[in-house]
C-alpha cells in the first residue's frame, strides 16, 4: 500500500505559516534526495533552520522610503 506523500503548494497560493513552509522545504529535500526514506528528521531541522534564517533576514531588512 503507497504512503501518502504531502504535495508541494502551487506558486500562485501564497504560505503564510511558518510550519508550511517548512514542511514545504522538508519536501523539496526529501524530493532532491530520490525520496530516500530515513532522513526525516535530517530534513526537517535544515529546512527550518533554512526557513528561520530567511524569516531573520527578511526581518532586518529596513525600508527605505
């Protein structure tokens, strides 16, 4: 019996929640990978450290006017 895989959002749906788009990164991993499994975890904890350091620099950006 598959495994329900998640499935990557279109580009056009904007991801606002922080867990998505780890979870979207995670994906794309796994995915780049061959869909190896065992490296969950591995995965998980580069796409958030990935996504939380995005979400650092975007948050230092000043805006100039």
């Amino acid at each position: 019996m598959p495994v329900a895989r998640p499935q990557p959002r279109k580009e056009s749906t904007p991801v606002t929640s922080i867990d998505e788009r780890i979870r979207l990164r995670a994906f794309e991993l796994f995915e780049q990978r061959g869909r190896e499994d065992g490296h969950d975890l591995e995965d998980w904890l580069r796409a958030e450290s990935e996504v939380a350091g995005r979400s650092h620099k975007l948050a230092s950006l000043t805006v100039v006017k």
